[in-house]
C-alpha cells in the first residue's frame, strides 16, 4: 500500500494499513479522538461541525449511554430508575442492609432506597423519632393530656407498622436503638 498516513504525514511502506474516513492510517496510528487508544477492531464516525470524528466503541457508549447516579459509569445494560435517575441494578443498594434489590423493586423514605424488609424498620424508626419530637416540642412535666396524646400516636403507628410486618422479623440493635432487618 502507498500514500501517507494521515496522523504521522510518513509514508506507508507496510502490508497492512487502515483506511477510514476517507485516509490511511498506520495500524499503531488508528486511535480514537476521544481517548487516543489504539482501536483494534470497531469504530464510530461521528459528524459534528462537519469535522468527522474516529471513536472508539467504549467512548461512543461512555458519550451517548445514560450514566449511573451511583459509580458515574455509562449504563449498557437494564437499569433501574429511582427518582427518575438511572442505576446499575448492582449500584442502586439498599440503605440499611447495601444489598441490591430482588427484581428491582424499591421503597424510598426521606430520600433513601430499602428493600421490603428495611423499609418497614426504617419506617418505624422514621415514625418513632417524629413522635418524640413532637413530645419534645409540646410535653410538660405535668401535662398528661400531652403524654397520652403521644402513647396513642405511638400505638396507632406501630399498629399500622406491624400489620405489615407480622412474617418479618426485626431485631433492635443495642447501640442505637434502631431496628434492622434480620436478612443481613
């Protein structure tokens, strides 16, 4: 083959060269515009400003595939969505437990991701700790009115939770006081 390559201007005096976009190209010349690594085998030609451009098939993907909100990575397989932003099914874990969902199904609490099992201890805590500032807020030494207004907020919540959670089991953690799920 005969002509220059068009990254290095030298001549091409080997058996095997590239020819894309119109110009040849040594082998160990042909790289992406993106990265600048070598491209061994596929590529895209992209046109933007009438500039064609040599990109490697991980740029291409890495350019046009939605990115993980978790690792930042570009997205090629199924994905989940949580908020209406795209996860790796491995990256979008669940807040209390950092397993990944079974089937992809999610529970959200202020802002955080459980699974079934941690959602409804997390909700407890959740509940629990909204009743006690609200005691906080309202509760005098001698105001028993308040005290039995917070006892039967309690009760109501934590007969809400438990209807949900009768098959499930939760331990306490001593520490903090904070249910968990006993899936761990």
């Amino acid at each position: 083959m005969n002509g220059r390559c068009a990254q290095c201007k030298h001549k091409i005096e080997e058996r095997t060269a590239v020819y894309a976009n119109g110009k040849v190209y040594h082998t160990g010349h042909f790289r992406c515009s993106l990265c600048d690594l070598k491209i061994n085998d596929y590529y895209v030609l992209e046109d933007e400003n009438n500039l064609k451009s040599i990109i490697c098939l991980h740029c291409q993907a890495n350019n046009k595939s939605p990115k993980c909100n978790e690792c930042k990575l570009a997205i090629s397989e199924t994905y989940v969505q949580a908020k209406g932003k795209p996860f790796h099914m491995d990256c979008l874990l669940c807040g209390r437990c950092r397993q990944p969902f079974p089937g992809g199904e999610f529970y959200e609490l202020n802002g955080e991701f459980f699974d079934a099992n941690c959602y409804w201890a997390a909700r407890l805590r959740y509940e629990t700790t909204k009743i006690e500032e609200r005691q906080d807020e309202n509760f005098e030494e001698d105001d028993s009115v308040a005290e039995t207004s917070r006892i039967s907020d309690y009760n109501t919540v934590m007969s809400s939770i438990m209807t949900r959670v009768r098959n499930r089991k939760f331990i306490f953690e001593k520490d903090t006081e904070s249910p968990s799920c006993s899936h761990k």
